[in-house]
C-alpha cells in the first residue's frame, strides 16, 4: 500500500463534518474532495459511493466505515479522513453508530490496487487505540498528522 500520506492530504481531512445521513456525509466529502481535486465531479462520487453502499454497508463497526468507490476521473488513489459532528448509522456489523470515515476513492481500472489499499485501511482502524487517539484530537491538522503519524 501507499504511505498513508500519499492517499491523505490535510486539505481532505475534516474533524466535526456535519450530516447523520450518508447522502448528506457523502456531499459533504465530494466537496471536500472535489476542492482538492477540482478534476473529480462530486456529484460522480456521491453517486458512486451511494451505488457502493447499496451492494453492502462499507461500516466496520467500532464506529468506523469505510466508503469506497473506483472512478474513472480519479489519476491515483485518493483518501478523505472525516470524524462525524453527530454519529451516522451505517449499518456497520456490531450495530454501533459510526464517526470515523476513511473514503478511498481510486482509479476505475485499479482492482487490485483498490483491495489492498482497503485492507490496509481496514487493519489500521481495526485498532481501538487509533480511534481513541483520532476521537481525541480537536483540529483538522490533529487529526490528519494522528493518523499519517501511527505507528501502533
């Protein structure tokens, strides 16, 4: 996988996103998206992620989901690290509401790419120590250099 830090930038993360369904949380991180990376429609992402969700909640339970979608706008595999103002249900498998989101966007023809990335992704917030540390910090920047910085 790719340093966390090449999927992720600052400008992606956003600490307190507002929205409690995923149609309002997936417009909110299209634009977040989009205005890092005016070449990404936001209305293809939110349609694509809500397409994704359709096939299968993408929540992980312990409070985190991970949204993900292959488009064929995006050049390379791009992140957004959000925490939720209020928790959104996701359908995750433990039931509990989620506000932590990675969404992982990549290229449409990156098939193998895109799974190992996932993987990755779904082994690093499989830790409650990172969720802690990530519930905890109390600024956009925080939250991006807890995360780039993980080494648990």
């Amino acid at each position: 996988m790719e340093a966390l830090g090449e999927l992720l930038s600052p400008a992606r993360t956003r600490r307190d996103l507002p929205g409690t369904s995923k149609k309002a949380i997936f417009e909110e991180v299209a634009a977040l998206v989009a205005a890092d990376h005016p070449d990404l429609d936001p209305g293809d992402v939110i349609g694509k992620l809500l397409a994704r969700e359709k096939l299968g909640s993408t929540g992980l339970g312990g409070g985190v989901a991970i949204p993900h979608c292959r488009l064929a706008s995006c050049g390379q595999p791009l992140g957004a690290l959000v925490s939720l103002r209020e928790p959104a249900d996701f359908d995750a498998p433990d039931d509990a509401p989620v506000d932590l989101l990675f969404v992982l966007l990549v290229p449409e023809e990156a098939h193998q790419e895109h799974l190992d990335i996932l993987a990755a992704i779904a082994r690093l917030f499989s830790q409650s120590a990172l969720r802690s540390a990530l519930r905890a910090c109390d600024s956009d920047r925080a939250l991006y250099d807890t995360v780039v910085g993980w080494e648990g």
